[in-house]
C-alpha cells in the first residue's frame, strides 16, 4: 500500500515503544493519526509532541465498546481511516501453572481479543471504502517457543494465525485490503527494558545462588533447579544487547506495508528460530502413526 499525506490512520499503544514510534514515522509521511492507549495522559502528551494533524483517544483495547468509539472518534474527526495498527500488548512471565487466572485473562484480553476488537471495529469501514491496511502486532515469540513467558507467547501465536486467517478471509472479500503481520526481535521499549531490569534483580551478583523466597515464584526454586534455570535468564538479559532502536523498527513495518507484505520482523536472522520449529513439528507429524 502506497503511503502518502492526507490518509488517516490508527495506531493502539501508542503512548510508548513501537506504537510511538509508527505514528511519529507516519505524522513524518504526512498521514493524519489517530492515537490510541489505555494512558490518557501520556497518549494525549505524546500526540502534542509528534505533529498537529493527530488526536489521543483514551482506550482500553480489552473492551470492545471503547474501540467501537476509537473507531466513531476517528471518522467523525477525521472522516476516513485507511491504515490500522492494531499494537497494544502486554506480558506475564512464569510457570503456566503459577500465572494466576487473572493475569491470563488480562494477557489474553489485550493481545489477542485487543486486536480482535480492533478488526472488528475498523475492518468493516476498509472494506465499505475498498482500501486499507490492517497492521498487527505479534512477536517472534508468535512463530517460536519459548520457556517461562506462556500468556504472551500463546497469546502472540494467537494473533499471527488471526492475521493469516483475515488475509485468507480479506483476498476473497475485499482484496484491495492489505494485511501485515509483525514478528519483532528485541526492540527497545519500556516492556523489554522492564523485563530485563527485572530479571538483572533478580539475578543479582551471584547467579549461581536461588533468589530469596521474597522474589516471587523464583524463590521456590531449589539449588539444582535455579542451576538450569540461571543461564536461561542470563541470556535473555543479553537480549539488551540487539535491542533496535523503536525508530528502526518503526521504519521497518511500514517499508513492509507498502510493499505489501504478510510477514515482517525487525530481526531476520532470527527467522531460522521459526523454521527450526517448523521443522520439528513436521517431522514429528510425518512419524506418526
């Protein structure tokens, strides 16, 4: 999709990391944004410093009657919406069995029924209009595994099969709707930088000794399970070390727009992580009897 001035477009989570990120870049191109977080007040701060064609919109993208109203307030403002970025997300780590039900069900509700609730609200208005791109976060950890992250990883697996079945679903319905799927690496936001100051706590001086109980579900562990466990940590702190700048990023999901694009990640030596996986579970299915 051809990107230029006077298109509108909306972008969830907004307010910090990646979201912030692609409504500077696109307020750069020109296009007229819509910014939307659960963060009034630092959505409305970040909209007044990123250009004057923008509004904030206060949303929880967890509750569906407030996109609904994200979508009322964009066309009543702005009278057209041709770009959605449906980006609002969050995490819970540990154990699946130790993640209470609550913070499943919040992971869930933003990740996965977020992004549901925003093709709902938005996709109905690109197809009235026959033009639109719909852009949905997801994570490398939606085509790989990963150890002690659950919610997010299950709910980011969630979101790449929701893209792929709303591609499918839009080439038959309205093909002059394009959709994008983005599987970032370690890009340089408040969620990374909390997870890894997090976890450098909690690893503390001596790596090799279990945390306190104080620590959380960490403190449970005994002395031979935090010995396999530490390097698995370590190494997500070094994580830090190819963070992308939020910038790049940004610059990298919309080349991937206009050029169309399904899949997108800011990392693509990390894609063999992905085919690793595949390869596994083909192999696994072709020994079956």
């Amino acid at each position: 999709m051809e990107l230029h001035s006077g298109q509108v477009a909306v972008v969830t989570g907004a307010a910090s990391g990646i979201g912030r990120a692609v409504a500077q870049a696109l307020c750069t191109r020109g296009i007229r944004v819509v910014l939307a977080d659960i963060d009034g007040d630092a959505v409305a701060k970040v909209a007044a410093e990123i250009g004057p064609d923008t509004i904030a919109v206060p949303t929880d993208v967890a509750d569906p009657a407030q996109v609904q109203r994200l979508a009322e307030a964009t066309l009543e403002h702005f009278g057209r919406v041709d770009l959605v970025f449906n980006n609002a997300g969050m995490g819970v780590g540990g154990p699946i069995w130790l993640v209470e039900p609550e913070d499943w069900q919040r992971v869930w509700s933003v990740n996965v029924q977020g992004v549901v609730n925003g093709m709902r609200a938005f996709v109905p208005h690109l197809i009235a209009a026959g033009r639109g791109h719909v852009v949905n976060t997801s994570s490398l950890a939606g085509v790989t595994t990963g150890m002690f992250n659950g919610p997010y990883t299950a709910s980011k697996h969630a979101v790449v099969s929701l893209t792929e079945a709303l591609h499918g679903e839009l080439s038959v319905l309205a093909p002059g709707i394009g959709v994008t799927v983005v599987c970032p690496g370690p890009v340089d936001t408040p969620m990374l930088r909390g997870a890894i100051d997090g976890i450098g706590s909690v690893l503390g001086e001596a790596d090799s000794v279990p945390p306190q109980p104080d620590e959380g579900w960490f403190g449970s562990l005994t002395a031979e399970q935090w010995e396999r466990f530490a390097p698995a940590l370590g190494a997500i702190t070094q994580l830090a070390d190819e963070a992308m700048p939020a910038d790049r990023a940004a610059e990298i999901i919309l080349s991937a727009v206009e050029a169309d694009r399904l899949y997108v990640t800011t990392h693509p030596h990390w894609a063999t992580h992905a085919s690793d996986r595949v390869a596994k579970i083909v192999a696994d299915m072709q020994a079956s009897e």
